[in-house]
C-alpha cells in the first residue's frame, strides 16, 4: 500500500510538473506534441479537487469510508479463524457494516436530537440539514451491505456443503438459529423498505 501512494504521487506529480511546463512553454516540444495538447486541456488538480465527491459531498464520503473501515476490521477479526470456509471473512466484514449502519439508520429521523444538534458547534459538519436523504442513503447501504453478507454466507454454504463439512446448503441456512436469525430479520428489513417508498 505504501509503496503504491508513493507511486501514484510520483506520477501525479510528474504530471502535474510536464503540465506547468507545457503551459509555460507553449513554443517547445512538449508544448506542441499530442501529450501536451492532452497536459495543457486536462483541468488542474485544483479544479479536480473543487469537483470531486469528497469535496461537494463530505458527509456522504466519510460515511462511505466508514463503511470501508468497519468492512475491513470485521475481515480482519474473522482471518482469525482458521477453519472457516474461504468465504467467511467477507461474510463477517459486511456484517460488521451491518451491525453499525443498522443502529445509524435512526440517528438521521429522530427530530428532537437533529433539533438539538443545530443549536450546537457540531451543526457545522453534521449533516443536519439533509437528514431525509441520509436515512435514505444509509438505508440503501444496508441494503448492499446486507446483499454481499448473504451472498457471501450462502457461499459458505455451499463450500461446506461440498468439503463435507456440513449438510445441505438449505439445511445449513434453516436448521441453525444463526441461519433462521439471518432470514428473518432480511424479510422484516425487506418489508420495512417496500413499505417505506413513496407511492
């Protein structure tokens, strides 16, 4: 990883130094070829920057990057395991998404406490005036979450299935109370998002 931020910030760099030199020098050779054409037409860094998700969106790429983090710590804790089915570790980081967007999917519709958070120094970077569109969005994180956690699980199944490790996919879905859990509480979100769209 670090040698490819290294990497990639050497080349953004240099692209940036071939660019400053292209539009200095619009009489030289780089200047005149294709790839100057191309360095002297592509917008700064800065304009990159002004246009990207994280700078007009912030509340939505931090959320996202939360996603990403609590992914990557329900990975981890689950390498720990040794037996498990290859699957397994990806099944755990999604449900690791699962366990804190599910609890934060409230946070944006309980008015009294967005009410209270706008009188307070943490308006400025809380999202409070879109709260709406954040339940909304986290809603259809969950909703992606809780797709790759099943379809991750459901893989597991059919390794152990196959290894002999375990019965039957559908037996190892239904006879056990994690499997069961798992269905129910995916038919009640289910229901709890069909009947929470507009008309």
């Amino acid at each position: 990883v670090a040698v490819g931020v290294v990497l990639a910030v050497a080349c953004l760099s240099g692209v940036c130094l071939l660019r400053r030199h292209a539009r200095h020098h619009p009489d030289g050779r780089l200047a005149r070829s294709r790839l100057g054409a191309l360095l002297v037409r592509c917008p700064s860094l800065t304009a990159m920057v002004q246009r990207s998700l994280a700078r007009r969106y912030p509340a939505t790429t931090a959320l996202l990057c939360l996603c990403a983090a609590l992914w990557g710590v329900g990975f981890r804790l689950a390498l720990e395991r040794t037996d498990a089915p290859p699957s397994y570790p990806y099944a755990k980081g999604f449900g690791m998404v699962l366990n804190v967007l599910c609890n934060l999917v409230f946070v944006p519709v309980m008015r009294n406490l967005i009410s209270w958070l706008r009188t307070t120094s943490a308006a400025a970077f809380l999202p409070v005036d879109d709260t709406a569109y954040f339940h909304k969005l986290i809603g259809a994180l969950i909703l992606s979450a809780a797709a790759g956690h099943i379809a991750c699980h459901y893989s597991a199944y059919s390794w152990r299935a196959t290894y002999g490790a375990g019965g039957s996919v559908a037996g190892q879905a239904l006879s056990r109370w994690d499997g069961l859990s798992g269905h129910l509480i995916a038919l009640f979100m289910l229901l709890m998002s069909l009947t929470g769209l507009e008309r």
